[in-house]
C-alpha cells in the first residue's frame, strides 16, 4: 500500500478508542483506514470481567472486542495489520510510515493507548516463551508450576494472588519495601521478597530461571515464568518533539481532541486525561472520529 491514495482519515491503533474514531468517520461518509499490529481490541482482550461498561452489566473483554471489530467491518472501515515507524505531520496531508507501508491521509486519529513498562534487562529475548505482560492471558499455560511476578510498589500484587490459583508456586519480586505486606499475607502459596533487582533471564529454549540481586546478594530462581507487572506508560514515543506532551509523556488535546497540530487527533488512554476507563476511550473516539 502506498501513498497514491489520500485517506479522509487515518486512525493509529485498533483498540476501543481507535474503532469508535473509525465507526464515527465513516458513518461522517469519510473514507477511513485503521491501522492495528496486533489485535483489534488492544487492552480489553486481556480482561476477563468488565461491569462497568453501559448496556452490559458484564461482559469478557474478548467479546466485547469482537462486538466492535464487527461492527468496524461491517460498516467498511479498511483495516491494516501493520506497525507505524514514524510521522510527518508537517504540511496538510500527513504522511504515516509504516514497517510494510507509506500512508497519507488529511486527518490523523492517535489512538496508539498505553504500554508494559519493561525491565529493560533482557526479558524480550523470552517474551511468549516464558515471559509475559499479561496473566489473565498466559495463566493457564503455568498451571502447577512455580511462576514469579516483577512488581514495583505493589503494583503486581493483583495478578500474583490471581496466579496463586492457579500456579504451584507464585513468588512476587518487588523493588521496594513489601515487608507490611509479606507480613500480612496469608496466601500459602504466594511468597513476598522486598527490595529486589531483577538482573538477568537466564533460559535456553524456554525461561529456566531469573538472577536477582537481593539485599546485596546474588541469587538464582527457578522458574517456569515471569509475568512483568510494573504498571503502563503512554505510547507516545513516536510523537516526542512533534505533538504537545504533558509532564507524564500523554498528549494534550482540546475538547474536540484535537493535538498541538491542525489535523491530528487523539483519543483513549494515550490522551492527557482524569479517566482512564473504556466508557472514556469510546467517548473520546466518537469525538475525534467526528471531528477528524
């Protein structure tokens, strides 16, 4: 796909605030393209139980995300598997490059959402072969086996009792001081270590065990996985220098969710706001898609 076609609009990222901006520029009559390098659904695939979402009083993520790519298709949207590399929102028509392909289009919609923080040790090198960012996701693959959770101020604390259901063995490893709640835990299976440096994953095929520093102690885990759970971070990387950026790194928009450049648009989580929820994305994206 090249640029000999000027889109209407472009939309980046297939998650519920990227599909309501793509349902609401095409029911405008614009022609609309949505770029996704995954799975349209983006974070709502990973959760298991969503009961805050108007109409349904619960509902799966999976299948409320089928709910919308459906609807997405059927009203025609074009839908592109692809991973954006770079922008160029310079001049009226804005140019989007991606891995596999150059577009262009008159309004841009960023719904590009948030982002696993990582370790940024070596963990990507196992990443689907015993590393994960999502436990509700690769859970069952550990069934009875040891596993551990990278967590930071307690931020793994929800996923390790969850996998405390299912795995033999859940070791939470926790950069700060957890010792309240060590205390406090009474989960026989679930074990707290505090002020712990992840250092290496160490494996062949397969994740085999962790190197972590311990109070100043080398030591070696054996384990089957680790789940990353250090929190999210906006995906915003590309637009640094280019769009307008809060202090926390989301893009800043006005009412009509417009950026810091005429013509480009944001929506969901990756825009600077109090609400973080998918009722919001979805709002957010109606706007932008209109407006676009």
């Amino acid at each position: 796909m090249s640029m000999e076609k000027i889109y209407d609009v472009l939309v980046i990222g297939g998650g519920v605030a990227g599909m309501s901006a793509g349902i609401y520029a095409k029911r405008s009559g614009k022609s609309v393209l949505l770029i996704e390098k995954f799975a349209l659904g983006g974070q709502v695939l990973s959760l298991s139980r969503i009961q805050n979402f108007p109409s349904q009083s619960e509902i799966d993520g999976f299948t409320l995300a089928q709910m919308f790519s459906k609807q997405v298709k059927e009203l025609g949207v074009e839908i592109l598997s692809d991973d954006v590399v770079s922008v160029d929102f310079s001049k009226e028509t804005k140019i989007v490059k991606c891995k596999k392909n150059v577009l262009s289009a008159k309004s841009v919609v960023i719904a590009t959402g948030m982002a696993s923080v990582e370790l940024e040790k070596n963990e990507n090198e196992f990443l689907g072969r015993g590393v994960s960012y999502c436990a509700i996701c690769d859970a069952n693959f550990y069934k009875n086996r040891p596993v551990c959770v990278a967590s930071k101020k307690g931020s793994g604390i929800k996923d390790a009792l969850m996998l405390s259901k299912i795995a033999s063995k859940v070791t939470l490893l926790d950069s700060e001081d957890m010792s309240v709640y060590a205390k406090a835990n009474k989960v026989g299976n679930l074990e707290v270590l505090s002020k712990i440096e992840i250092q290496a994953v160490k494996g062949n095929s397969q994740l085999e065990k962790l190197e972590i520093n311990r109070d100043g102690r080398q030591e070696t885990l054996q384990t089957s996985a680790l789940f990353i759970e250090l929190g999210k971070k906006p995906s915003t990387q590309l637009f640094e220098g280019v769009l307008k950026l809060d202090e926390k790194g989301f893009i800043v928009t006005d009412e009509n969710m417009e950026t810091s450049v005429k013509g480009v648009f944001a929506a969901g989580d990756v825009r600077s706001g109090v609400l973080k929820q998918i009722v919001t994305a979805c709002g957010d994206g109606a706007i932008a898609g209109q407006k676009a």
